[in-house]
C-alpha cells in the first residue's frame, strides 16, 4: 500500500517535564531541554506522555506544555501531545484543547485500568479521531494499560481517515510485520532496546526516552537506515546498549532520564512527582555502574557526570493536584 505522508517527524523524544525541588514546572527548564533535543537531532517532540508525568500533570500545565514547545521549536520539530485518558469523553475534550494550543498531532494510549473489550477500545478510538483533525498515532503498551490492542482492532481502526501511525511497545515483531503488510499505518518503536530492529523491518522511526539523554545517536540510526546503511546503524545501537540498559531497566525510565539528566546538569532538579520517588541508593548505583560501560556516544559527555542522590531521593506532592477537567 501506498505509505502515507509523515507528519510526526522520525526522531520523537518522549520528553521528561522538568521540576523544580518541589515539584512545580521548571517552565525555564522545559524550554532550554525541548530546545536541546531539536538541536540533538530529534524532530519530533511528545509532550505530555508517560515519561512526561501525564498522570500527574493537570490539564492546564499539558496544554501549557504544547504552546511552549510549539514556541520553542519555532517549525524546526513537530510536537505531538500525548497522554489523553481512560475517560473518552474527558480525553475528546483535552485532545480538542490541544489542537487549539497548537499541537501537530495526537497520541492516543489505550484506555487503561478500565480494562474494555475491544469493541470498547475501538469505539474509544473512533471518538477521539473523529473529534480532532490532526493525525493519530495509538500508543499500544499492554504493560501499563493492561489490555493490548489486538490485531483485528488494529485493521478496523487503520480504516480511520485520521488514524496513521501506531507507537508499539508490545515487542511482537511478527504483528509489527504483519499489521505493515496490510495497512499502511506508520510504526514507531516504543521501546528504546528495539528500535534498530522495528527500523529493519519497516517501521518509521521512534518515541524514545533514552533520546532525552541522547538524541543524536538516534538520528544516527534513522539516517543511516534511510540510507540502506545497516553496518552505521549497527554501531551506533551497540554504542547506545549500556545507555538504554542504564535509563529503562532499574526504576522507570522517567526517574532514571531525570537523574542521568540532572547529573549531566542539563535539568536543575531530577525530582518526580509522586508516587514515583527517586532511585534508591541501590537502584541508584545500579543505573551508575551501566553509566561506566558507556563510551564514544555523540553529544553525551559523562566524564563530568555529577549524580546527586540526596536531590533524587523521594517525591514531590505538586501545590495543585492531579489531572483534572
């Protein structure tokens, strides 16, 4: 089938929102790290996901988010607002705002904890992108919402004018194959060990953590596979190996980007929101020692990396609470 025009971009960062030590937006923060990820290579920009805190953010700061990263990147990246909600009536509502403040496009993650049928999450799917104009991109990730989109599911909503990509962090490779034989949807990598192959086999580009520590490698990878170069995508993903291991296997990847980040002094503080707390001194050691296998990685210098385990420890309760309408 024909592949249909890109408007995500290749490179997306699933960007971490910056804090400051107690919890409140470092809006300065968000400008200077949206700015240094467009400059990495990134030319997509996620605000508002999983690793952004969605969960805890209210609905004012997600849609503040869109308009600093529509002014910050000025054209130069396209930033696709992420999140939305188990509530399809809620998430129809924030999805509109979003386009009015801007957004490029939308992610929408199956409904979680409310654990539909399929029916539930198709009909789900079909109100939010029959309520905005912008391009689609569902986000399958079983891990988190408990429920997968399933094959048959994804062919019916592929049918939607508005549905053009999907992020996959389900890892069944063969699907991946088989949904890009018959439908011409997009595949992003969701998962930060796996973009190389996704790539190798026909996937579109990525939403990764990782490329908030390190975008260039990324952009490496996507060029090169363009280019048919499998031998300079190759090293570059072995390169990443310890980096990626070190960001999304101790804690989540969230807590482990803001601390690396942080230690890096690219962000001012690596605090999270509760209930998410920084590494334990365990934990904390663990992602360090993965840190110390890392070497020859393009715009990432850790010979002068400072973690502060005491700024990371805990969590922070946000003045205002949680997302609201």
């Amino acid at each position: 089938m024909a592949a249909p025009q890109n408007p995500f971009g290749q490179v997306l960062v699933a960007l971490v929102t910056p804090f400051t030590a107690d919890g409140e937006v470092d809006w300065a923060g968000v400008e200077k790290h949206i700015d240094d990820v467009i400059v990495a290579g990134a030319d997509g920009i996620v605000v508002t996901g999983t690793t952004g805190e969605t969960s805890t953010l209210t609905d004012p700061e997600k849609l503040r988010l869109v308009e600093v990263g529509k002014s910050v990147a000025g054209g130069r990246a396209k930033i696709i607002t992420g999140g939305g909600s188990n509530e399809t009536a809620h998430a129809i509502q924030l999805y509109k705002q979003s386009e009015k403040a801007g957004a490029d496009g939308v992610m929408i993650v199956t409904p979680y904890y409310n654990k539909p049928t399929q029916a539930g999450v198709l009909t789900h799917f079909r109100m939010i992108a029959d309520s905005t104009d912008l391009p689609v991109i569902l986000y399958d990730i079983p891990g988190r919402t408990g429920i997968p989109i399933k094959y048959e599911t994804i062919l019916r909503i592929a049918k939607h004018p508005n549905v053009l990509a999907i992020k996959d962090a389900k890892g069944d490779f063969s699907e991946v194959s088989r949904v890009l034989n018959q439908t011409d949807l997009m595949y992003f990598s969701g998962d930060d060990a796996n973009v190389l192959p996704h790539l190798a086999i026909g996937a579109t580009g990525l939403i990764g953590v990782t490329a908030n520590i390190a975008a260039t490698p990324y952009r490496q990878i996507v060029d090169a596979v363009n280019a048919g170069d499998l031998a300079t995508a190759t090293a570059a993903h072995q390169k990443l190996e310890p980096l990626v291991r070190a960001v999304m296997t101790h804690v989540p990847g969230t807590v482990a980007a803001k601390y690396i980040l942080h230690g890096l002094g690219r962000i001012s503080s690596p605090r999270v929101r509760l209930p998410l707390v920084g590494p334990e001194e365990w934990e904390a050691a663990q992602i360090e020692d993965e840190l110390d296998l890392v070497r020859d990685i393009p715009g990432v210098d850790f010979t002068n990396f400072r973690p502060d385990r005491n700024a990371a420890a805990g969590g922070a309760l946000p003045k205002i609470a949680g997302t609201t309408r």
